[in-house]
C-alpha cells in the first residue's frame, strides 16, 4: 500500500489517505506521481499530494495530520510538543533540553519549570 499525505500552502499536513499497489506499484518513494494522477483524477481531489512511508523508510517519518512538510529537508516533522524543546535536525524529531532520567521513576515534562518532574 502507498500512502499520501495532503498538505495545505503552509506545508501543515491535513489528512493521509492509502492508495492500492494495483494503483501505484512500483517501490516507494518511485510511484509518487501515479498515486499523485490517480488522487487527482480517479478520486477527484486537489491539492498537494506527497508520498509518506508508513515504516519511515523516506521523507524522515510517516506523516500525521498536524505534521509540518519541510520541503528543503524532504522530511516530515511532527508538532513541537513544549516551546522549550529543540529539533534535532538528524532525526527530525523534537527533544527537551535536558534528558529524561533514567532512574527507573516515572517522570513528566514541566513547562514551567523547563524540566523533568515526578507528578
């Protein structure tokens, strides 16, 4: 199955739908513009279609809606969780400016105080 991602003028992801292979069957990222032809006209839907993979073999991540398409990078970057956390620009993801302890406690993210704290 190929997924796609529709993304509005401000590259923020508004849905993901799933095409056929019967549709687009060559190998990822490689079948984009079927999938593309077949959403606009088999399905009758506009837009700005691009591939995501579900196992995040392409474009960094699968996309989620609220995700944010970064078209320099060719990835898809998930909400910033907290204003305080950082994005790591090797595996696109967010990350707080200080670690989680691994001290076997469960802990949770305070914005407040910019750290980790057991509720």
């Amino acid at each position: 199955m190929a997924h796609f991602a529709e993304i509005d003028n401000n590259n923020v992801v508004s849905r993901v739908i799933v095409i056929s292979d019967d549709i687009a069957p060559d190998p990822a990222p490689d079948n984009e513009s079927a999938g593309q032809a077949f959403i606009a006209d088999a399905l009758g839907l506009s837009g700005t279609w691009l591939q995501t993979s579900y196992n995040g073999n392409f474009r960094g991540r699968y996309a989620g809606t609220g995700d944010t398409y970064d078209p320099v990078n060719d990835v898809f970057v998930p909400p910033q969780p907290y204003p305080s956390w950082v994005l790591n620009t090797e595996l696109y993801e967010w990350e707080p400016p200080t670690p989680k302890p691994d001290d076997g406690q469960f802990y949770v993210w305070s914005e407040q105080s910019v750290g980790w704290i057991v509720p």
